[in-house]
C-alpha cells in the first residue's frame, strides 16, 4: 500500500445511489479500519485535537483502532462526543482535524472521519451503550432543541448528574440530522435514533411537540423547577431571493423540500405526506444544503441544475459533497444568477431568467465578488426551484423572552466560551447564537453551555 | 401520544374533537391553530383552534375530509390517540391586546362560512365572556353542512344564519347577508372578522373594502412544520411576503393576495385528483370548502 494515500472507502457505485436513497459511503471494515490506523503518527503535540471543535482525543483513539481494540477506541471517543456515527459521516474533517493532520503535509491526511465512524458503527453493531451515572444530583436543567448543540449539551450535563429534558418543536427527535440532512449522506433508523437513544441512555428525557415561546415560555421553564436553560434551537427561517415569481408553485425553500422528504418521509410509498417530483429542477445556492436538495430532487426522478453565482472554487459546500453530486450526475451552472422565476397563467413556474455573471476583485467574505454581465440574460425552463440561500434565527424564543439579547442578525448574543447570554440562566450555543453553520461547531457549542451551567449551577 | 376525548360528526364530513393537550390549553388564545398528526407516517395537519378548557387541559378540533390524511383522522373515536399534537401556533387575534372599554365602543361583525365557523366560535365565545356583543353571520352550503349554530347562538350578540341554496334560514352567500345588514338595516361596523373559504374571504373582502369596514381573515394555507421554518405557508400582504403560521395566520383582508392564495393551494392537488373528486361529487362539487360553490 501507498502510506502517503487514504485506505480509500467504499461507496456506492454513482449511477446505482442516483436513483436510491440508500447511504452512500459504505464506511472501511475492520480491517481497512486498522491499516487506515496505522498511517497516524500519534503525535505528541497533536494538532487534529485542536482542530476537533470538540476536542476528541484523536490519536488515542486511533492507536486503539490500529491494535484493533474498537471498544476501547469508542470510549475514548465517548468522552468527547456523543455523535459520532454522526461526526463520523458530517464533519467536515478536511477543514478541522485533516486539515491540520501531519500526515497531511506530505500526502494525504490520516481519515479521521471514516475511522470514527467506523468506531461508532462498530459500536452499534456490538451493542456497546454508554454507561449511565449511578445517581443524579436532582438539579433540573431544560434543553430548548434536540439538534446537535441541544443532544451535546444534554449528554455532557447529564453524564455530569444533572436531570436534564429536552424540549423538541417537532414530533421527532434529532433537529436538522433529522429534518435537513438527507438518508443518504445521514440514515436515520440505524444511525441517527441510535446515538439519540445513547443519549436517551444517559438519563435525558426528550419532550417533543413542544414549541418554547408559544407552548411554554423560558420564564415558565424556571417555574415549572428548572434551574438552568440551554437554547439549541437552531436557525430555521428559510431565506429567499425576493426576485418577481418566487411565490409560484413549484418554488420551495430547501427546508421545505427536505422536511419534507427527509422528517416526513415523502419519498417512501407509504408517507401520507406528498413531494412535488419536478422532472427538470433548479437548485439555488452553492452550500451543502444546496447540493442536499439536488441530490434529493434528482433521486426523486429529476434532471437537475445547481444555479451559483460565483465559480466552483467559491462553492461553500464541502468538496466531497460537490464531487459526489457530479458523480452523480448533476449538472452545475455556475457564474450564473436568477433575477426572475416565470410563471404559467395557472401559477405554476415554467422557467427562470438567469443572467450570467463574471469574477471581480475580493469583497468582504474574500471571495472574489460577482458581477452581472450586461446583456447576458437567459432563460431556463423548469418546472420546480429550490432556493437554498441559508437561514435565519427564529424569533420564536427571542421575541417570548425577556431580557435575552439579540444582535442586529437576530442570534442570540451568548460567549464562546461558556455559551452564557445576558439573562440569569439561560445559555445558547449553535445556530441560534452564530446563524447557520455545521453540527460539529454546534455540538462544540452544546458542550460549551454544558461546561457553563454547570459552573453556574456549582456555584449557587 | 394525545387522547382524544370527545368525537362526534357535526355534519356530512364534518368533525370535532376534543384532544387532551395541556401545555396547549394552558397558553393558547383565540385565532391561534395547532398541528396535528395521525399515525406514525401521517401528514401534520394545521387546524385552527376551535376551543379550549384550561382546566380540563383539552383543545376543541373541527375539521372536514378533503383527502387521505383528514379521512384517517375521522376514523378516530373517542379513546382513540393522535400521535402528535403541537401548538398553540401563530399569533391570537389582536382584539385580545386591546383596551377592553375601546373594544366595547366598537362595532364588531363575525363572517363564518362553511367548516370556518370553528376557528370564528372561540373568537365570539371570547368577547362574549369580555361582556361584548357582536353581530355574527354563518354562511352553509345546505342545512345539511350548517355546524356550530346553537353554540354560536349562545354566545352571539346577533346571529345571522344564510344558506346557498336557502334550504335553511336565508338564502345566498353571506357577502348577500353583509349587504342586508349595512345597506337596508342600518347598521355599521368598525372591524369585520371573516374566516371561511379563501374564495368566501376574498369577496367579502372586497365587499367590506367598498364599504369601508377594516377586515381581518384567516388563512390556513400549505405548512409543515409551523413554525416559520419551511416556509410553504408563504402569503402576499400588501407589497410583502409574510410566513401565515408565525406573522399569521391573521391579515387584513384589504391586502391580502387571495387569487396567489388560491393558486397555492393547488400545490398538492394533482390534475387527476381534483377531476376525479370533481366526478364523485358531481354537482354539488365545492373544492372541499363547503361554502364557495367553485374549484377552490
């Protein structure tokens, strides 16, 4: 074998999973695992734990996998992370931990993701659960969310003795690993509900169809006996483009389309809940949704087109992710911006003007700025758009709460930190504080607001 | 899981339920709705809210069988449990923050038609607890789908009862009943509130515009979730694009985009579907209103 080279992984042949909604990558097995293994240096001044926004003991654990003692590798994982079948397949590990790794330098980086989800599969396939404290020290605390910073933040308070519940607006469980990331990249059954319930094992209750802000308020939390009040809620407000047409049918928001494809199932027979199968879609937007969306449209039967303003260099989403959905067959128009969705006399979209753009100098993002090209307008003919723009906070909690300070993007002001935000209580991490980004930063900040209330928590 | 207590058809596709649901019953106010699920790979269903007992904890459900979702839900008895039950959602009627004396002086109308009679009943059960009396006109298609009268009665200042097809009470559309009260009874009206059929609320809208009454209506368009993440629930108000479940689902009616509204609806309604429910129910097809006599 090459050192220099990642064991590579086994996926899904292309032109198979294009018209399956069955996961992707296959994952290494036992052995692959351990010969992936063997290439990490294990360095002392280990730099891939500073780039894990929640710290993971990465070489320790992969020494274990490389003399093959899988239990004790998901321990030491445990420590840190109570998601990482989910990490294991989400993270963007080439900007974090990859990204740092010296086997990187000279080659290809250790695969640090695969390895741990490996660990978490084997984990589950082995029944290892995780250890609940003997006893609890009787002190409530409320988790607003059950996303990634809501499960993180549950997990490290609960393994700490504290009675924590989990209040989740939806039916199910799970936030965006449940509502926004697709089967395919993320199965919900096997490896979604199975770290939730590890979660569950630890000792934390999880309420759901229960919206803070309208069933129950934050200050009515503090009556009802909570000590404490974490907000993981997320940021869930679809943006859209506000070009003529966009209220058409057949225009949806990526949160739409994938809730309901993913929460509610539309793409299986037996859902009662319908999906509008377009047979030539657009997808608007560049970011990992945005390729999410594409990949769900064109596995629901569609020809389908990422519309991105900017070059595939400025593309937000992670490169795998982009390289699959090329694989797979969908077609990027790129340097190209909608400015109007045409609409049929009964209401429904038949196209979309776009105009071509071109590259100018870095603004503010550093990515060089796009500029329309005069005269350059086009038209596209559709029958469904998807506009994946990004989100916004809800103000569902900000707006119920008093005292809870929110910047001028409406996140929830809340220190790195200790996720503590200016009411007396309540901490925040994870979308609703830093406006979307990924599960592991969210996590990251789940268990910062773990680490927080239990300081405060200590000292009343 | 949530119990449902109480089931019982009011009329020809017509149900109500009572749902046990504290947390909603404790905090719900008239005008907000709730979403609900039957089954575990069920469609979420919003409903306006009905009723409710703080007490009892429960939550009054009316709703009418358009499709394969609603159906399931009918087939629930008493003792029966619905798998998900959330609210309450949106925002209560703004009457319910004004000055209670300011209120008194004004003079209110109510417009119900068809199955929207439920969501107008807590809102006149509310004023009429608040000691106002207000002027309440419930539009049927036939005595038949008439719901809700004796309860409206109760609580009504006066009530006004039309039918289309005038096999009960008056005959005509309730927009007829309007034009009664203002142009040969003499009366007026500070605020109208009009729940019904989006195509029953546009007309009065441009009714009320024309004689210069503010209106309020309610919509209960597409949603998922509810809570302003999917954005399906999209509305044209004015020059603005509001999301019904968290700015709604209350809007003056003078400026809501109804024919857009409509159009939206179709969304999930295939060509087959609708000629196919257009068959079955040969004349008497309403588009599931119960109230506004064309493919709404």
């Amino acid at each position: 074998m090459d050192i220099l080279k990642k064991v590579p992984v086994r996926e899904q042949d292309a032109k198979v999973r294009a018209k399956n909604f069955e996961e992707v990558c296959l994952g290494y097995n036992l052995e692959e695992a351990m010969e992936e293994a063997k290439r990490c240096l294990n360095c002392k001044n280990a730099k891939c734990i500073k780039g894990c926004p929640v710290s993971i003991d990465i070489p320790a654990f992969i020494q274990e996998v490389a003399a093959g003692n899988i239990e004790e590798a998901a321990k030491i994982i445990a420590e840190s992370s109570c998601l990482p079948a989910v990490c294991g397949r989400v993270c963007p590990q080439e900007s974090q931990c990859e990204g740092v790794c010296i086997r990187g330098i000279k080659g290809e980086p250790v695969s640090i993701g695969k390895l741990e989800r490996f660990v978490a599969d084997w984990s589950r396939e082995h029944n290892i659960v995780p250890e609940k404290p003997e006893k609890t020290n009787g002190i409530k605390v409320a988790v607003i969310g059950s996303g990634p910073s809501g499960l993180a933040c549950a997990g490290d308070l609960a393994k700490k003795g504290y009675e924590v519940t989990i209040f989740e607006a939806l039916h199910e469980a799970g936030g965006v690993l449940v509502y926004g990331i697709p089967e395919f990249r993320l199965p919900k059954e096997t490896v979604v509900k199975t770290e939730i319930d590890n979660v569950i094992k630890l000792g934390v209750k999880i309420e759901t169809n229960v919206i803070i802000g309208k069933s129950i308020t934050i200050d009515e939390l503090f009556e009802e006996g909570f000590k404490a009040v974490f907000i993981g809620s997320g940021a869930g407000l679809p943006k859209f483009m506000g070009i003529p047409g966009e209220n058409a049918n057949g225009v949806f928001s990526a949160n739409e389309y994938l809730t309901r494809n993913n929460l509610m199932k539309a793409f299986e027979t037996d859902s009662d809940t319908p999906i509008y199968r377009g047979k030539k879609v657009a997808v608007v937007g560049g970011g990992n949704v945005a390729m999410d969306a594409a990949r769900t449209a064109l596995r629901l039967g569609a020809e389908v087109h990422i519309v991105y303003r900017r070059s595939q260099d400025e593309l937000p989403a992670r490169v795998e992710e982009v390289h699959h959905a090329i694989q797979e067959g969908v077609i990027f128009d790129l340097l190209t911006n909608p400015v109007e969705i045409l609409v049929s006399e009964d209401g429904w979209v038949k196209g979309m003007k776009c105009v071509k753009m071109g590259l100018g100098e870095p603004d503010a993002s550093g990515r060089r700025r796009p500029m329309e090209i005069p005269g350059s307008e086009f038209e596209m003919e559709l029958d469904a758009v998807i506009m994946s723009l990004g989100t916004s906070p809800n103000p569902l909690i900000s707006s119920t709460t008093e005292g809870l300070e929110v910047n001028k993007w409406k996140c929830i002001v809340a220190d790195e930190e200790f996720g503590k935000t200016s009411k007396e209580g309540v901490f925040a991490g994870g979308d609703a504080v830093t406006g979307a980004a990924t599960v592991i930063l969210a996590m990251g900040a789940g268990r910062a607001g773990a680490k927080g209330i239990d300081e405060y928590l200590s000292k009343k | 899981m949530y119990k449902i207590t109480k089931a019982e058809m009011l009329a020809d596709k017509i149900f109500l339920m009572d749902v046990e649901a504290p947390r909603v019953a404790k905090n719900c106010e008239p005008g907000q709705f709730i979403i609900v699920k039957a089954g575990e790979k069920g469609e979420r269903i919003p409903l306006t809210i009905c009723d409710y007992d703080r007490e009892a904890g429960t939550i009054t459900i009316v709703f009418q069988t358009v499709g394969a979702s609603t159906e399931k839900m009918a087939s629930l008895k008493a003792g029966d449990y619905f798998d998900d039950f959330v609210g309450p959602l949106g925002l209560p009627s703004e009457f319910i923050h004004e000055d209670i004396e300011e209120l008194k002086k004004k003079k209110i109308l109510f417009v119900a038609g068809g199955v929207g009679t439920a969501p107008v009943y807590p809102q006149v059960k509310w004023m009429h607890e608040h000691g106002i009396d207000v002027d309440v006109i419930v539009g049927a298609k036939t005595k038949d789908m008439l719901i809700l009268e004796e309860e409206m009665k109760a609580v009504a200042g006066n009530l006004y009862v039309t039918t289309d097809d005038g096999s009960y009470a008056r005959k005509g559309m309730v927009t007829e009943v309007i034009k009664d009260l203002v142009n040969n009874q003499g009366k007026t009206y500070d605020v109208c509130v009009a729940i019904g059929p989006l195509i029953m609320m546009k007309f009065v809208a441009l009714l009320t515009k024309e004689l210069n009454i503010p209106t309020v209506v309610s919509l209960n368009p597409i949603m998922v979730d509810g809570t302003g993440m999917c954005g399906a629930c999209r509305v044209t108000v004015g020059s603005e694009v509001k999301f019904a479940c968290v700015d709604g689902p209350e809007f003056d009616g003078h400026l809501v985009n109804f024919d857009e509204a409509m159009k939206r609806q179709q969304t999930y309604k295939t060509a087959e579907g609708r000629a196919m429910l257009k068959a079955v129910e040969g004349d008497t097809h309403h588009g599931g209103c119960g109230n506004c006599g064309g493919d709404e």
